[in-house]
C-alpha cells in the first residue's frame, strides 16, 4: 500500500469552493454546530470501526457541544480536542480512522475559531471515499466520492444556515 493521503487539500475543487462560499456567511456557532452534528453522524461510527474504546474523538465533540452550550469554558473544551488531534496522530496505520479522528477534531476546533470547520471537508470527505473505496482506490475515484460527500456535507449545512445571517463569522482562511 502507497502512503495514504491525509487530506484533500484542492482549495479550488468546486465542491469545496461552494462550501467556503457559504460558511462565509454564517456564524461562528452556526459553523460549530453543522461541523459537529456531522461528525458525530458521519465520522465518529468510521473511528470507532477501529478504535471503538478510544473515546477521545466523541470527548471532543462533547467538549464543543458543552462549551456552545456554555458549561465549560474554552480552555476545557481545548484539552479534549487536543487529546483527539493525539488520536489521530496515533492512528498513522489506520488511514480511514486517521482522517476521521483530524476531521472531528478540525470540527470540535471551530470553537475557537470558524475557519477550523473547512477541516470537515478536506480531512472528512477523505475518510468517508476512503472507507467506502478503500485507501488504495484511484485517486481521481476516491476525488469523485469526497466531492459527493462535500455535497452532503453542503446540503446539511444549508439546512442550518441563517438566512442574512446579522453576525457571520470574520475567515482568514490562511491557506
């Protein structure tokens, strides 16, 4: 098996060009919310088909979700999104648990900051082509399957979107 790829990093595939366009209109918990309501759905079950008692990932969405709620405070909720980016640095032979434990921790981090939500795609959409194909599929197979899960992940988010939305969150995208 070739090295797997960690993620897709075409900032101007389409199907990642209309996700930027519209989370730069929403807010910060708007974002945090999409990004972590879709990676409990969609990416936890593919880290848990290889890690099932590594809790980390679902501690970090369980962070960010109590800290929107307002039950814990940054630094708290930061310690167990760290803690899943440490999971998925151990993961390095698991390439499908690997992208999913970076995507859920990009989706938790959108708590601090908006921008980290775009992690959901680039790490998120790998994951799932690559569970669904296999990591040793062809790339432009593999390309074809994360630009279809971008388009759900697409379509969840404007089912939460606000319209006009007063206070949309202020990307410096950093590429």
């Amino acid at each position: 098996m070739s090295k797997a790829r960690r993620m897709f990093t075409d900032w101007d595939a389409p199907y990642i060009r209309s996700l930027v366009k519209l989370i730069e209109t929403q807010s910060k918990s708007t974002l945090a919310n999409w990004a972590v309501d879709y990676s409990e759905r969609v990416l936890l079950p593919l880290w848990g088909k290889h890690y099932p008692d590594d809790p980390r990932p679902q501690n970090a969405l369980k962070a960010a979700r109590e800290w929107l709620s307002g039950k814990i405070k940054l630094p708290e909720a930061r310690k167990a999104i760290l803690q899943c980016h440490a999971a998925a640095r151990e993961a390095e032979n698991k390439p499908v648990a690997r992208s999913a434990a970076r995507a859920i921790g990009q989706s938790a981090s959108t708590v601090h900051s908006a921008r980290h939500c775009i992690g959901l795609a680039l790490y998120g959409a790998l994951a799932v082509a690559c569970d669904a194909l296999g990591v040793d599929a062809p790339r432009e197979r593999l390309e074809r399957r994360a630009a279809e899960e971008c388009e759900r992940m697409l379509d969840a988010l404007r089912e939460v979107s606000i319209e006009n939305e007063t206070n949309p969150a202020k990307i410096d995208w950093k590429r």
